[in-house]
C-alpha cells in the first residue's frame, strides 16, 4: 500500500504516539500528532508517572526498526539481574536468562520520550501541544478537543480523516469506540498502588549493586529499585491500597508514625540510603495500575487503537513499553504487503489482540512471582532446571521469562501456552528434590523434547 503524502492524525505524543510518527513519517506520510500534556522537552509533563522502565529485546526491536538503535544506546543502564533482599539483610543475585547477552535494561521515560520527540520532527511529524482530547465522535470523526493553554481553555473541533490513538490507558477514543455495537472493553483496576522513593547517588556513586534490578518481597507487597544513569535509583513500594487493620496497605499512611517505623522495619536496609525517607513517603504521590482488554482495536479503516490505550497492563513483567513498541513495530511491517487502511487495521487488531491478552495475563502472574515466589527456594530450583534444559534443548525448552524478554520472534501467546506446559513439567520434575543434581537431566530432556515442539 502506497502511503506517501497520506494524512494521518496520531492522538498522544508519549513513547508509543512519538515512536509510530518517526515511523510513518519516515514513508512519507503527513503526520499529525495531538498531545494533551505541554511539550516535555520544555517542561516537566511526567508528575505522577513511573520515572524509568525496563526496556527488552521487543522494545530495542521497535527502536531499531526507526533506526534510533545508537541514538537510544546512551540512554540504558544495564541490568543482568536481580538482587533479591531478604528482611534479615542477606542478599541473592538471580540472572535473568542462562546467557550473557540476556539483559534487561533501564531506561528514564523523559528522555526517551524527548529523543523520540525529536526524532518524530526530524522526520517530518508535525507536533501539536496542549490540546486536550475531551472526546470522539466515530459517526462524523471528529476529534473534541481542548486548548489547554487558553484562558480560560476554549473547545473545538478538528475532523480526522484517519486516527490512531496512542492516548493511553484512559482513552478517550477507546471510550466511544465502547459505545458502539461489537465493541467490547474491559477496564481491571489492581487493588494495589504503587509509590515512588527517589534514592540519591552516595559519594556521586550509586548507593547499591548498579547492575541489578533490586527487589525487596515480602510476600504480600514489595519494594524494588531501579538504577538510572545518573547513579541514582528510582524505587517503588506496590502494596494494597485497602486491608484489613493487622495487614500491611496504604491506609496505615494516614498514620504516618506507623507507616514510618513498618517502612523502617520492613526494609530495613533502605533508610540509610534515603535521607528524606519520611518526608517522600509523607508527600510522594500513590498510582494506580490495571488492566484493559478490547476485543477489537478499530473501527473500519477510521480509527485505530495502539499502546495502552488498547491493551494497558500492569507494570510486572517491564512489558508495557516494550509491548506498545512491538505494536508499531507490527503495524509498520503490515504496511509493506496491506491490500488498504481497512485491511491493515483488521490484520493489525487480529494479530495483536491475543498477544496482548496473553502479556497481561502473566504480567498479572510476575507480580505473585517478584513479591512472594522468588523467596521459595524450590523457585530457584526450578529456575536452575530450566537454564540446564535451555542449555541442552536451546530450540525446545526455552523459560517463559526469557520468552517474553529476550526472544521477541517468540509470539506472547506462544510463550503463555509453552510456559504453562513447561511450569507443569518443572513442578513435577523438582517436586521431591531439593538439588539439582539429585535430579535425572536426561530424563527430563527426553521428556521436554516430546512435549515441546522445537521453535
């Protein structure tokens, strides 16, 4: 399909609307993108959001693509790992793959937002700020928009010939799109919240292990820690939101003694590396997470939903980002052999949708797995097994974590179905062992080899 001098509107400007205008703008196409916030690249547009995020293999791919791979490179700090800390301050490092080369990196949104921004306009993009998307209209396609910047803001409309909305999670489009017949959404809130704690740089050095994603569970709840660039960390307590009096959740943060001194005792390496520990828990703002599911993602060959606002999903398996950017990736590649707007909209919605609901289903999962799991040592067992059987069978038994981050030629539902069979096998083969080596390798592998396809 020819999609040279075509307009295009793009509503969101975050990493998912930037990254798709550097890629159609890059084939000539007139694109046009409507961001609510200001311009970030001005001003700070990024209160209340997660600071930095895990970038894998499906979001480098993404980069690639737009040929942005070595402009992107300075920004990922790596991280090979995690390091787990028990409450009595003993430490373990897990690798996340059985390889080297299987990393995971973090990444600061501002400026990852900005470089794809920067790119979008290299590319041709037209960039519109501070315009606020109140509503669609699908019969007329029209766009109700709000000039932020007014005084006092003033409303109007703007006719859209093709739309793709990137405006995430709380969608506007995505809302009236649910109003029609055949359109279906569900919007899942998790009964946990989630609060950032800065963790400055001691000595202009980081404070902890740097190549690591650092997790602190306990069961129920946990905190992590993310190194940034800079030598600081940005760390995150999820835990729920409501609970009954005796169990941990944000209702013991109207008492902020008590939620203090739990914090102190909880994590107890932590406030010596956050020196206004009390004051960022008194005044950092809580967020919410969830889940959103469509059954469709378009409407003809009108409107087209990507990223979050078509499939948001919870932050556990650091594949939000990386996702929405396989989407464009996706979206692109079907623009090489789409017959017309409507066929690559529906061959879009109909790839995509079950690999989005597949992510969302184990990104729920590696929440059970980071804040609880990961403390039985028959998990690390387990994980042992299945790095000797990826060692001996790297065609047949590769582990479900390392599917979803490091193989991006692996469907996400393709590793929901394999990673089941897998965890049965695991659980059967390890259930009355404690070592590895009191284990039959061999066995297993015969048996993983008739259970499992190669790749």
């Amino acid at each position: 399909m020819n999609v040279r001098d075509q307009a295009i509107t793009i509503l969101g400007a975050g990493l998912t609307g930037s990254l798709l205008a550097v890629l159609l703008a890059k084939r000539g196409m007139r694109v046009l993108v409507i961001e609510r916030q200001a311009d970030p690249r001005v001003v700070d547009a990024y209160a209340g959001r997660s600071i930095n995020l895990a970038m894998a293999a499906r979001g480098l791919n993404g980069l690639q693509r737009a040929g942005l791979s070595d402009a992107v490179a300075p920004l990922l700090y790596p991280m090979p790992g995690r390091l787990l800390h028990a409450i009595d301050g003993a430490l373990q490092f897990q690798p996340y793959g059985s390889s080297s080369h299987e990393i995971n990196y973090s990444v600061s949104r501002a400026a990852l937002n900005r470089l794809l921004l920067d790119a979008a306009e290299q590319a041709g993009a037209e960039l519109r700020f501070g315009q606020r998307c109140v509503d669609y209209d699908p019969h007329q396609h029209k766009l109700v928009l709000e000039h932020q910047s007014g005084l006092p803001p003033y409303r109007y409309e703007l006719q859209v010939e093709r739309l793709i909305a990137a405006d995430g999670a709380g969608s506007p489009v995505r809302r009236a799109l649910g109003q029609l017949p055949g359109f279906e959404f569900e919007e899942a809130l998790l009964d946990h919240l989630y609060q950032e704690i800065a963790i400055p740089p001691a000595d202009g050095t980081f404070a902890m292990r740097a190549d690591a994603l650092h997790i602190w569970p306990r069961g129920g709840y946990m905190f992590i820690a993310l190194p940034n660039p800079g030598g600081d960390f940005t760390g995150t307590l999820f835990m729920r939101k409501h609970a009954p009096a005796d169990t941990p959740s944000f209702d013991w943060w109207s008492d902020q003694r008590t939620a203090h001194a739990w914090f102190a005792e909880t994590f107890p390496d932590v406030p010596s590396i956050v020196p206004d520990l009390d004051e960022q828990l008194s005044n950092n703002p809580t967020g919410v997470m969830g889940t959103i599911r469509c059954n469709r993602w378009h409407l003809d060959d009108r409107v087209l939903l990507i990223g979050d606002a078509a499939h948001a999903i919870v932050p556990f398996h650091g594949q939000g980002m990386n996702a929405a950017f396989e989407d464009c990736a996706e979206l692109d590649r079907l623009l090489e052999t789409a017959e017309n707007w409507r066929d690559l909209f529906a061959r879009f919605s109909e790839a995509r949708v079950p690999n989005a609901n597949a992510i969302a289903t184990m990104a729920l999962e590696n929440y059970v797995e980071m804040r609880d799991t990961v403390r039985d040592p028959k998990f690390h067992l387990k994980k042992a097994l299945a790095f000797e059987l990826e060692r001996r069978l790297p065609e047949s038994f590769i582990p479900r974590y390392s599917m979803v981050m490091f193989h991006a030629e692996i469907p996400y539902a393709v590793a929901l179905a394999r990673g089941e069979t897998q965890s049965a096998l695991l659980t059967r083969w390890t259930k009355d062992h404690d070592a590895l080596d009191t284990i039959d390798l061999a066995l297993c592998a015969q048996e993983a080899q008739q259970a499992l396809p190669a790749l």
